[in-house]
C-alpha cells in the first residue's frame, strides 16, 4: 500500500513534488515550534494555535507555514507582538531539509527513518539552543529510531554481527564526554549532551565516533572565538529566544554558558552525511 502510494506520487511531475515535500516540511517545522514553546510547561502539545502574548485563537490563514509570518511582519495580527523569527526559521529549514532528504533517501525506509531523524534531530538543536536543555523524552526518540535503524540493518543482511562496531562507537563517543562532564562536574557540558551523543554515535563506526567528538569541539571553540571577538552579539538569544539568558546577559564573555548540542548535532551531519574523518583529515 505505501509503496504503491509512493510510486503514484513519484510519477508526479518534479516541481510538483518538491512544493508538496516542502509544504509537509514546513507544517513540521510549525509543529515543533510548538513542542518547542509547550514541552514541560504543563500546556497540551494538542488544541488549537493561540498567541503567547494576547492569548487569542489564531486562526488557519494564520497558520500557513512559510506566508503568514511574512504577511503578518512577524508580528501578531491582534496585539501586534513581535512573533520571534525563530518560527519562520525553523518553517523554512524544515522545508529545505525535507526536500533535500526526498531528492536524496533511497528506498521508503530510508526516506521515512531520515525524516523523522531529521525533524527529532532539529527539535534538539532548537530546544537547547532555547531552553538550554535537552528533554530525555528527544533522546529516547533518537535510540527508538537508532534502534529501528540497526534492526532493519540487520535483517537486510541476516547478521547480528553487524550491531557490534555501531556499539562500540556509541561508547566510546559517550565514554569521552561522559568522562569529561564527571571530571568537570558537569560545568564543561551537560548530562544531557552526553546521552544525546550515544544515540547518534550508533548510526556510526568507531572513528567517525571519535571525529563527531573532536568536530563538535572544533564548531564549539570556533563559535565561542567568533563571539569573543564580537562581544556585542547579543548571543543570538535576544531575538532568537525566548530563554532565561536573553533576559539576563547582553554580552558574550568567558564565563556564559552555551548550549552544546547544536555543536554535537551539526559533527554529526558533517561526518554521518560526508564521511568526514579526523584521522584522514591530520594525516
């Protein structure tokens, strides 16, 4: 039945395709902007729309991914509040990210399994970047999905065998920063960076483990150089966010605290979908 719906909507034509993939893309990226504002703040994940400032319904034409927040000006349509660009953000990335994934999965279960690691992968990425935390409910998300993922390895090649080396990377990778959370007591990252490395560390080998570690570090030093060179960014937060720190710190210094799951989630896009490899790049 699904592949027969597949084949049906790949025999559209491509333009066809590629706005259908983006809209399915952006009404994601609507969704999770939800989570985003709702998870773990006793509001339903369910209901209808409403705006956080006046608290009015909002209605569907408001509700269109991608057009009504350039409609509107960002702003809300009863109380004119500003509406954060993050949620257009997210709307238009999810779109790219969707379509690019349909021009580039191959077969159904490789489509179905990196749309929605992608979509749980960047509702991480936004939450801590947020909330400066990583929900454990997003991480069990990813080691159901890891798990699906080596299942179906498995089965296409008829060997347990070949979980062994994914095991072996998701420790070491989880072994490294877990050994420098406890040496650091938890002030050079979370606990929550440090589970959120084993799920993506199972989709991988041992050294592109090992390099998703090291790339995470190299973006992490690279950001925090950029933003000690330019103390007056207003660490994204002020516009971005709504956290804590967009309304206690207007400037970037040493001691800020900065989300690390961004870092760890783009080294692992860089390595899973490019193969990068530390040990090829120095040597």
């Amino acid at each position: 039945m699904i592949e027969a719906v597949v084949y049906s909507f790949t025999s559209m034509p491509v333009w066809y395709q590629v706005v259908t993939v983006a809209v399915l893309g952006g009404i994601m990226g609507s969704f999770l902007n939800v989570v985003v504002y709702r998870m773990h703040t006793g509001a339903s994940l369910s209901g209808r729309s409403r705006c956080f400032s006046c608290g009015e319904t909002l209605t569907p034409r408001e509700l269109i991914p991608f057009f009504s927040w350039i409609v509107q000006k960002g702003r809300c349509r009863y109380c004119s509040a500003r509406i954060p660009v993050r949620d257009f953000l997210m709307e238009i990335g999810m779109g790219i990210m969707f379509v690019w994934v349909y021009l580039t999965a191959t077969g159904i279960f490789g489509l179905f399994f990196s749309l929605a690691f992608v979509s749980v992968s960047v509702l991480i990425f936004v939450y801590d970047l947020v909330h400066m935390i990583i929900p454990d409910e997003m991480v069990l998300l990813l080691i159901l999905l890891a798990a699906v993922f080596l299942g179906y390895e498995v089965w296409q090649n008829d060997a347990f065998s070949i979980i062994l080396p994914h095991l072996y990377a998701a420790l070491l990778a989880t072994s490294i920063l877990g050994l420098l959370w406890l040496v650091s007591k938890g002030r050079w990252m979370g606990l929550g960076d440090v589970k959120l490395v084993f799920p993506l560390a199972l989709l991988l080998d041992v050294t592109q483990a090992f390099s998703l570690v090291i790339i995470s570090f190299w973006i992490g030093a690279l950001i925090g150089i950029v933003l000690l060179l330019y103390p007056r960014v207003v660490y994204l937060y002020r516009r971005y966010t709504l956290g804590a720190i967009a309304k206690t710190t207007r400037y970037f210094t040493m001691k800020s605290e900065i989300p690390f799951a961004p870092f760890i989630l783009v080294a692992f896009w860089l390595v899973y979908l490019y193969e990068i490899n530390i040990f090829t790049l120095l040597y």
